[in-house]
C-alpha cells in the first residue's frame, strides 16, 4: 500500500508525520530536519483563548474583525475552537510555554498569546522534531525536493523528487510562505512559494493571492532576511517614534498590521527612519530579541531600536475545505501555504502557528479515515511537466526587484502592470516568477484597499468586492515519450 507523503518540516508538516505516523508517512524537507522552517523564527508565540477572561468565541471575533470581510466564518470558530487543545497537545509533548503570563498583540482584545519567551516558534518545533525523530514509523528524507506532482482523474497519484518518483494516494504540502520573493522579508530566503508553485502546475485552485501582509517591526539592517522584532514588545509597551523621538500612531501602536506597516512606510517615504523604542522593557522577558539587536551594535536598553516594514505573511495560497483538502482529491495543504480561510484579507497577530497545527490535525483524521491505496509507479510519461529549476534561480534577483517595487505595501494599477508585463515572459521557467505573476494579476483585479492590500488609485473598501478570488491555472499536460 503506498503512504502518505509530506513535503515541508515545518509545524504543520511535523504535526501531520506524527498524526500519520500508524501509516508510515514520508517527509521530505529539502534541507535537514525543521532546519530552515520559518515557524522557529516565530517570536510573539501562539493564540489560543484559555485566559479566565477569554472565550473561543471572543478569538474568533478578533480574527473576523482583522480579516477585513474575507474571513470564512466556520473556518475562524472551528479553529479558534481548538485553541486550548493544541495548547495541551505541545505541553504534553514537552514544550515549555508560559500560560500564566499570556502576551497582547496588535487587534487582540484579550491577552492570549501563549510563548515560551521570544521563542515560541523554536519550542514548539523543537519539540515537535524530536517527537518525529523519535517515531520509527515516520520516514525523513532531508535534502529532498519535491519538483512536481502527477495527478490521474483529477486524484493525487505521485511525488516526483530529487531523489526519484514516490507513488502517493495522499499528499500534504506544508511548504510555508513565500516573503522570499521581496528584497525585504523577515521570512527564510528559500520562502518563494514553492508548495504553492506545484499546486498551481498541477491544477489545484488558488485564493486570496493578492494578501500579503508585511510585518512593520523588522530590525532595519543589510541583513537577509531581516530579523524580526516581536509584536510582544509593543504589547508591553514599546512605542514607534520618528527620527525626532516623537510618537506618531498616538498611542494605536497596537493597531492592525496593515495600518502600522502603512504609517510606518509613510515615514520612510518622507525620507524619516523610524524607531521602536524599548528602553524601559525587561531584558530578561525578550532574550532573543535583545540578543540580535545587540548582535548588530544595537542596546534596545539604552538606544530605540531602528526597524522598517518587511514582507511577513501570505493570507491566500492552496484553497482548502474544512479537511485541509484542496481541489484535487487526496492533495491537502496546511499551514500558511494554504488558504484555509482563517485569515482572510490580514491575518490576526499569532494566528499562524495555530492554524498550522489544527489544519495539519485535520488532514491527518482525514487521510486516516480512508483506506489505503495501492499505486503503481508512474512512469515519467505520467508525470505532470515541471519547470526545470535551477538552484539557485537565475531570475530571483530581478523578481525580488519587480516584486518589491510593485508588489509591496503600496499599489498602482501603473505598477501592477509592469509588473506583470515583466513577469509574464519568466513564470514557464521560474516557479517563484509564476508566483509573483499571480500575485499581481489578484492585486490588479481588485480594485479597491482591504486588509494587507492597498491600491493608492483605489484607496476605499468596495463591499460588493468582499469576496475571495479563486484562480486555477490550466494543468500541465504528461511529458511525452522520448521517440
């Protein structure tokens, strides 16, 4: 009987192995075991409503209000719901996470930000990726890339890899975001949409792809990507100044992402730099945070720390039901290259590392309630085309130029264009071209602002545009038989 495979080693991708493991899944990561995920690099921690003041309901209501309109309901309750259980699931599995101080965040009306202190990401997969190593059941391939899909009566049939072809009745893509296609990014450089990519090649629908939201506190080096200063610290009362020391979000420091990444980028635009001050913060409550600023010649104890917006999070991706099941049957996506519905147009503050794990939960029970299936070994005739990566992609440079310029917190209907015109002639070669390609062709086709997308040529919010675009890209035919 063929096994379920798993293509990323994320939190999502490590919650699934182990939710799989009575089927001997495969996990494939294409570098070593959690080592380049982007959940290790989240600092603020994981949202989850077990204050004595906080209900499920109250989360769901925040995450809806952050959303902007575009918020699947059932999805926002049925996740929010499982808060409190993935909470129990990562201390039984021995994460360390403080309970009994829970953090605020931007847009929560509740202190609910369970962390384990500014690195919940790290614990959390720490935990998760020994408990994988641990299980004789799973089956890690590190250094293994999954280059394209093969799909037969609209049904997942293979993997095809670096290291051959795996027949598969289920696939998880847990492949993470794609901020590595913006020369600004507190995401891993090889964060270019991957999962996304192969999704797309093979026929899947897409969503949301227009709504990408850029974090307004990464540290403002030449550092790539940039480090991340924590949402946590303005929940404890750091403040954004100019460069004259002066406070300009009058106090809604802890306002939605988008307006704060857009107030911050305001000031850039004025030719100001802008600051966080932290002076009066504990070190002891953000080691890490302090330890990186101090790493590049920066004491957030006595001098305010320089920051800048960078591309942070992808809210659409691989549309998915309840079950984490996408338009193909048995290919399922979760985590943040997924478009589940959670998030909507912005996604609420620590919302990621929670839906990672329900969503990746829900694939599992899903695939596990079916039976197994036998599948030959396609051959490479059965196989979908794929793009012919090279690593690294020759065009990510100039991507990441075009993306940044026309992509970014501000958008025209001029910059979109070009984009796309420039785009256009990369996206059959380059999967990270493609992407973009596609994030521009959402963006221009909404035309009004909404969460983390913003049109200066269309700056109010059009409530007859308060639904999600969908986009399926015509499936790549089998390679032909050499003659």
């Amino acid at each position: 009987m063929t096994r379920p495979v798993i293509i990323g080693s994320g939190a999502a991708g490590l919650t699934a192995a182990l939710a799989l493991a009575p089927r001997r899944p495969i996990l494939l990561t294409a570098g070593c075991l959690a080592g380049s995920a982007a959940s290790a690099w989240a600092q603020g921690g994981i949202a989850a409503a077990i204050g004595p003041d906080d209900s499920p309901a109250l989360h769901a209501a925040d995450t809806i209000a952050a959303g902007a309109g575009l918020c699947d309901p059932a999805a926002v309750f049925r996740i929010t719901d499982a808060g409190p259980a993935v909470i129990e699931f990562l201390q039984r599995l021995g994460a360390k996470l403080d309970t009994s101080a829970l953090g605020l965040e931007a847009a929560h009306a509740r202190r609910r930000i369970v962390h384990a202190h500014d690195a919940t990401g790290a614990e959390i997969l720490r935990v998760l990726a020994a408990a994988v190593r641990a299980n004789a059941n799973i089956e890690v391939l590190e250094h293994t890339t999954a280059t394209a899909l093969a799909v037969h009566d609209n049904a997942i049939h293979a993997v095809q890899t670096s290291r051959g072809i795996i027949p598969a009745a289920a696939v998880i893509l847990a492949t993470g975001g794609l901020g590595g296609l913006f020369l600004h990014t507190t995401n891993p450089a090889t964060a270019l949409g991957q999962g996304i990519a192969l999704a797309a090649r093979a026929g899947a629908a897409l969503r949301d792809m227009e709504f990408v939201q850029f974090h307004p506190t990464a540290l403002a080096t030449d550092t790539y990507p940039m480090p991340l200063i924590s949402e946590a610290l303005r929940g404890e009362g750091a403040a954004l100044i100019d460069e004259h020391g002066t406070k300009f979000m009058h106090g809604d420091d802890l306002a939605a992402r988008d307006i704060v990444a857009r107030a911050v980028s305001a000031k850039y635009a004025d030719g100001q730099a802008v600051f966080l001050d932290a002076r009066h913060l504990n070190p002891e409550k953000f080691p890490a945070v302090f330890a990186l600023c101090r790493a590049e010649g920066i004491d957030p104890a006595q001098t305010p720390i320089p920051i800048r917006p960078a591309a942070h999070y992808h809210m659409g991706g691989i549309a998915v039901d309840a079950h984490s099941e996408s338009t193909i049957a048995g290919l399922f996506a979760a985590g943040e290259c997924a478009a589940t519905g959670l998030h909507g147009a912005n996604r609420l503050a620590s919302n990621s590392l929670l839906e990672a794990i329900v969503t990746a939960q829900a694939a599992a029970e899903t695939i596990l309630s079916r039976p197994q299936k036998k599948i030959a070994i396609p051959t490479q005739a059965g196989l979908t085309t794929h793009v012919p990566q090279q690593a690294p992609d020759p065009y990510l440079p100039s991507i990441r130029k075009i993306a940044s310029e026309n992509l970014g917190i501000l958008r025209t209907q001029t910059g979109l264009t070009d984009a796309l015109t420039q785009l256009a002639p990369l996206r059959n070669v380059s999967d990270a071209a493609l992407i973009a390609h596609l994030i521009a062709t959402a963006a221009l086709a909404r035309t009004e602002s909404r969460g983390a997308h913003f049109r200066t040529d269309y700056p109010g919010t059009d409530q007859a545009q308060a639904i999600s675009q969908t986009v399926t890209l015509p499936r790549a035919q089998p390679a032909k038989r050499a003659a």
